[in-house]
C-alpha cells in the first residue's frame, strides 16, 4: 500500500484555503484604499505647501505666472480613474486653479486670488465618494488643510 494523501485530506485542506481567502481578500482591498487614501492626502499637502513657499520666494508678480510644472512633481493630466492633478503641467494656480483626483475622485480645487494687497490661496472640499478620495479628504481635514462642505482659506 502507497502512503498519500485521500480525495477527502485534499478537498478539506482547499475549502480550509478557500474560507481564509474570502477572509483576507475584504482586508487587503481595505488596506489597498488606506494607503492610495494617504498618498493622495500627502500629495494634497504637498502641493498647497509647494505654493506657499513659491509665493513667498517669488512674489505675486513672478508668481502669477508659474505653472504647476515649475512648482510641484505631482502628476498632471490624470485619467479619470488616476490620481494627481486634473489639469496640464503648464496650468497657473493663480485664478482658475487645480483640481486634485483620488483614484478618479475628486478631492480638492486648490484656488489663488489676489484681493487687495493679500494673496489668498483657497482649497474647497469636492464631496468625493470612492473610499481612498474619502479617505484622504477625512486625513486633510484632521491636518487642518480642507474644510469639510466649505472652502478653506490661506493668506499668504
């Protein structure tokens, strides 16, 4: 007699392997959307940073026609299902703005204006809906960066 393994012994061990993996796959996709929702929260900060330091260094006469390319790396022209800004590379903040995406969700419109001699830089909340945009917005409203259904607004 051959020592192995019964029909039974296998079937018992796949459905065993079946039961864990229909119990990890919810968690990964979980921890998949956290960690997209952080990126792009950081990516978010970073970039209002960008601005505020080139303002600063620049000035708003050199400064109102910088483009997103000379200010930040982040991705520009995203598709709809990306994450980086919606616009091109050689878009100014100053006046239209940028739209920052989550995975093809929008999270924030960054704005500038000048109003008098201040120059107010605002960040308006876009009521994403996929879970990594979501996420990311309730990280940027922990950091103080977005207002949650307003528009935040920096004087720099």
């Amino acid at each position: 007699m051959k020592k192995a393994f019964t029909m039974i012994e296998l079937i018992f061990v796949i459905v065993i392997i079946g039961i864990l993996a229909a119990v990890a796959m919810p968690r990964l996709a979980a921890n998949r959307d956290n960690a997209t929702s952080s990126i792009c929260a950081y990516e978010v900060g970073q970039l209002v940073q960008e601005i505020g330091n080139s303002y600063n260094k620049n000035g708003y006469s050199k400064f109102q026609n910088i483009t997103i390319a000379d200010i930040s790396s982040i991705r520009t022209n995203v598709t709809p299902a990306g994450s980086g800004i919606s616009e091109a590379a050689t878009t100014t903040v100053n006046n239209t703005g940028v739209t920052y995406y989550c995975k093809g969700d929008a999270v924030a419109k960054i704005t500038s204006t000048l109003t008098g001699a201040d120059y107010i830089l605002k960040i308006e909340d876009k009521n994403p809906t996929s879970p990594a945009a979501l996420g990311a917005k309730k990280k940027l409203i922990n950091q103080n960066i977005l207002k949650a259904n307003g528009t935040r607004e920096y004087q720099l």
